[in-house]
C-alpha cells in the first residue's frame, strides 16, 4: 500500500486502514483449522459459497445436499458475549456498523431457516474439535434433501 492514505477513507488513520484491509472474509485460522477437520473425516462441502441471490450470505461452510450452512463469527465482527470490545477510536462509525452485523446474521439465519436450510453459527474462539464435532453430527444425522 505505498503511497495509501487514511485520507477520505472510513478508517480513522492509516495504521487502523491497514489493519482493516488485512482482516479476511475467508480462509481465517478459525475456519481452516474446523474445515481440516471435517475433510479428515470424510466430509465434503463448499467454501465461501453464495446460497440464495438476493440474499448476501455467504457461509464459512455449505453443504448442499445436506442444506447446512456453517458460519464461524469473529468476535469482534459479530459481537461474541464473552469476548467483543467497544471500539475506542471512531466509535460513532464502528458501533452501527458492528450492530448492523448482528442483525444482518439474524435476519440471514431467519431467510436461510425459511427456505429450507439449517443454519449453525460459532464463535471463532470456539475449540475447532468441537466445532467440528457439531457440524458432523448434524451433518451424518440430516438427509441428503437431493
């Protein structure tokens, strides 16, 4: 980013623009290390895949025959109840936008519910074992609905 300015951005200096602009939207430890699981136990899914235009969600991990849609919410991002904190610099920009998060993730658990999917949600502190250990046992326990 040479040359990159917090000029005109939403970022309220350059060190905290970067910061942003390094967070993933897929691919993080979390998830990799939850996705390594399952594929060592057999199971097959899709990754950062779009279900249903117009909606914008885009699950951590589908699978499609199955209709599960697994979300692996970072804490900051979704406002984890153990571990979420209140931005100290630009809150008045931060605090709407994290609240906005919170009810976009109901309200796509609610849309995905209504058109048949079963929508499971963790937290990115969440042991990956476990995590795993949920998502296959509904996996193995539902239907393939093909």
């Amino acid at each position: 980013m040479p040359g990159d300015s917090a000029k005109g951005s939403w970022a309220s200096d350059l060190t905290s623009r970067r910061t942003m602009l390094a967070n993933r939207r897929r691919d993080t430890k979390p998830e990799l290390a939850v996705r390594r699981i399952l594929h060592r136990r057999g199971l097959r899914y899709r990754v950062d895949y779009r279900l249903a235009p117009p909606l914008r969600a885009r699950p951590d991990i589908v699978f499609t025959r199955r209709r599960i849609a697994v979300f692996i919410d970072g804490c900051f991002w979704h406002g984890c109840p153990v571990h979420a904190t209140e931005p100290r610099r630009n809150s008045g920009y931060w605090r709407p936008k994290l609240l906005r998060n919170k009810e976009r993730d109901r309200e796509t658990d609610q849309a995905l519910t209504e058109l048949g999917w079963k929508v499971l949600r963790f937290w990115e502190h969440e042991d990956p074992a476990t995590v795993a250990a949920n998502i296959e046992a509904v996996v193995r326990a539902e239907p393939d609905a093909t």
